[in-house]
C-alpha cells in the first residue's frame, strides 16, 4: 500500500516532447497490473505525432490541449477521459494560457514508442 | 478510441455506501486491460471497511477525506495517489465541506467485495 503526494513526487523532462514533462505516481514496480503517471505540458509545448505498443487511459486535470488521435482532433479540458487504444498514432499540444495537466494510465508491458513526425 | 466528458457521464448510486456515487469513465468494455471510474462522496458519506479481490490506483481530484487502509489511516487531499493492493481492507469518510471526489482504476478482473463492518 502506498499513499503519496503529487508535490513529493519528482518532475522528469520528456526528451521526445517540448515544454513536457512526467511524474511517475504508481510505478510499475508498486502495483501488479498497471501504472499511473501525470504528464504536465507548457502553454505552446507537447509532444508530436508518436505510437505506443499500449494502450493509454487518461483523465484531463487543468488546462487545455488539441489532441490528434487517428485521424480526429479534439480539444480537452479539465474532466474529459480519453482512451487511446494501442498502437494508434496521437499527439499532444497544449493551448491556453495555463499548464495542460492530464493522467495517464499504461499496462505493465513493455511500450515502444515510435515518432511519427517531429515535434 | 473514446473522448468522453464527466458532465456527460451517468452517475450511479453506490448501494454499500453512503451518500457514494460513481461514473464508469473508461468501461472494461472500452478498454482491455483496466477501467477507469471516478467516485463522489458528499461529506460524512463514505464507504464501510471492505475488501476487493483486485486492487485500486487512485488519485484524489477534490475535497478531503480519512481513508482507512489495513491498520493505517489517512486524510487525503486533492493531489494525494492511493494505491490498495487486492485483498487488503480499507474504508472511506469524506470529511469537509465539499464533496471528496477521486479516480479508481481497476483491472478487467472479476471483483469480488466483502463488507467487512457496516457504515
């Protein structure tokens, strides 16, 4: 069992996005079946046009991105989930004036990460 | 691949607690690994001490609350990331003014719950 605090945990840059950064909040090592991490992108930055070999559920906490999946875009906000099934291309640009903060839960399996297209 | 809102989202009464709802997010349909729900607990409702047979990530989005995990207690606030391994008992008090709202996701396993005391 573990309790934890978002402002405990440490901030790692995303070399493959801009202005983006990840907290791992329950590891793959804590928890048999999946992990949680939050992901926080700059006003401007994101991450560009990219595939996992896992799925992605995640929930919006602040601010506001374009977020390409497949072929649609979509515009999010605080309270929308978004489920990305595997090995779908998407994209992240965070829009507004405050820092797009959002949720992302993976299995524990190994994820390959292909960018499709620069940031 | 689902972009969903909150707002949008069925809101279900929770028969084993008290003053408890929940909406389903990401649905063990949806996604084929784990689900994703988000509970709401207006203060003094909560849930009785239980156990599931799978366990929780959660991450608290709102309002204040004493968590009861084994023999440890917790008052966890918007920010705080609760992991509760299968098995392991654990209750819930929303305590403050506003309703404690949290994330729970699940593994696409069958749940068994066990009250272990009433509320």
């Amino acid at each position: 069992m573990t309790v934890k605090h978002v402002d405990d945990i440490s901030v790692n840059e995303v070399p493959a996005g801009s202005g983006t950064s990840v907290q791992v909040l329950i590891s793959g090592e804590e928890a048999p079946n999946f992990a949680l991490r939050r992901f926080i992108m700059e006003p401007g930055g994101g991450m560009p046009l990219h595939t996992n070999s896992v799925e992605h559920e995640q929930y919006v906490l602040r601010g506001r991105a374009r977020v390409t999946i497949g072929d649609e875009e979509f515009e999010v906000r605080a309270g929308n989930t978004v489920f990305i099934p595997a090995g779908v291309p998407h994209s992240y640009r965070s829009v507004g004036e405050e820092p797009f903060e959002f949720l992302c839960s993976v299995p524990n399996e190994p994820d390959t990460v292909e960018i499709l297209e620069s940031g």
